[in-house]
C-alpha cells in the first residue's frame, strides 16, 4: 500500500533507538522527509547512518537536542521550521515504589513524557493550520489504560498523554489536521532488551524464559504473550501519520499486544 508520504516533511523525537527508530525508519521507506533527534550527537548521526543504509534514496537529517527542556525546544525551532508530522515519541520509564517516587522524580518524567509534546504541538500545530494539513501523534502506551503499581508516575504521563492528543484533535476540528495517540504494549526496545539480558545472565536461564515468566506473571493479560517488535507498532503509527489516515482523529489506538482487556 502507498501511504503518500512523498514530499511530507516528519520528525520523530528520541529516534535514535527502539520504536522511535523504528518509525523513523518506516516514514522513510514509505518516501517522507525524516529528521531524526537524541540528545546525543553521535546517536543521531548514528541513526541517520542506518536509516540511510536502508533507504538509500531517503532524505534523513538529525537535531540532537534535549527536547524535555525548554532550550532544547528552542534549538529544534531554529533548525527546523515547519513540518508536516509529529510524532512525539520521547519518553522515559522507571519502576519504583510509589512512596519512594520523589517530587523531583516526578517532574523529571512529566517534562520528558508529556511537556514535550505539549511544547512541540505549540510549536508546530499553528504552522500546520496555516497549511490546513498536518499529522500529530502521541507515542503512548497500554500504561494510560492500566496504570502499573510498578511505576504510577509513568501511567499518569501516559494517561495525560491520551487526554492532551484528544483535546489538540477537537482543537483541530473541521481542518486536515489529526491528532492520535498509540497505546504500544511491551515493545523490545533497547531498554527491554537490556533488561532481558541482563535477567537471564543473572539467573542462569536463556533469554526466552526471561519473556515467557515475564508474560506469565507481570502482563498474563497478553494475547501476544512476546514482546512486540518496534516495527509492528511503527507500522500502525506510518499509517496514522499517512493522508489515507484522514478519517482517524482524536483516538487511542491500541498495540498493546491484547494486553488491555477492554472491548472499546
């Protein structure tokens, strides 16, 4: 299927590893423009290497930029001025007991998983106005449905995160404009995968029993019962970001896998 991505201009924040990359890699098969950001010069540039490996034709650029600062923000809107599709991938977890979550802990991950996507929908939505046309989306998680005791402060970004992505798309009614959120389920990224590894060398057990006891006890509600790859949510999140997405708008859409034992 041809998305129409062709001559649409998109950026991926934290694009440099996991789904993030994996996006970015999908909108560039399917012939859009990508910048790719990371805090870090060398990741970009690493990402950009790879992408292009791929998808030799594809015009990738990068911004390394912290985008949970407001500096960073700022430097972004000096290299890059309009757009036509965000995705606001950037974010952060943590497992910790609540009553040790402290106030710093707190603002840390909501400026990382939620105002960054505040700032950067400010930034861009008005440009795509101008334009009437434009995708916006919300890397979320199956996390704002189920809140994990694990981690509440994580749940309660990404629960914001659906609630802010509904109120820009019913800001954005009667345009060409969509907003969504993507609610991934476990997804091997980077992170997992080290996490995994690590469980498994220290128990003396291969890294497949780590993931099956993790989806026997931690998320037994899964269908998947594996982690998702970061290509399968990419390719839900290609499609959204595509003109022939245009009757989607103001949902959550989920790729969690079945975790969320919800009809709707």
């Amino acid at each position: 299927m041809d998305l129409q991505l062709q001559k649409k201009t998109a950026i991926v924040t934290g694009s440099t590893a996991g789904i993030g990359l994996a996006i970015a890699h999908a909108l560039a098969r399917e012939g859009a423009s990508v910048i790719v950001n990371g805090r870090s010069q060398a990741r970009v540039d690493e990402a950009i290497q790879e992408i292009k490996q791929e998808s030799p034709t594809a015009t990738v650029k990068g911004v390394a930029a912290d985008l949970s600062t407001i500096a960073g923000v700022h430097q972004l809107a000096r290299e890059v001025h309009e757009i036509d599709i965000l995705v606001n991938n950037l974010g952060i977890y943590e497992a910790k007991p609540f009553e040790k979550i402290t106030d710093e802990d707190w603002r840390h991950i909501i400026e990382v998983n939620l105002m960054s996507g505040v700032r950067l929908s400010r930034l861009y939505l008005p440009k795509m106005r101008e334009r009437n046309w434009g995708r916006v989306i919300f890397i979320s998680s199956e996390s704002a449905v189920q809140t994990p005791v694990e981690m509440i402060h994580y749940g309660v970004t990404k629960t914001a995160q659906v609630a802010l992505a509904r109120g820009l798309a019913e800001s954005a009614a009667g345009t060409n404009i969509t907003v969504n959120s993507v609610l991934a389920g476990p997804t091997r990224s980077e992170g997992v995968e080290g996490f995994v590894r690590g469980m498994a060398a220290e128990r003396g057990v291969d890294e497949k029993q780590v993931e099956k006891e993790f989806f026997q006890n931690v998320r037994p509600t899964s269908l998947l019962k594996r982690f998702a790859t970061p290509d399968e949510v990419a390719s839900l999140v290609a499609y959204l970001c595509s003109p022939i997405a245009s009757a989607t708008s103001g949902a959550a859409l989920r790729v969690d896998g079945g975790v969320v034992r919800s009809l709707l």
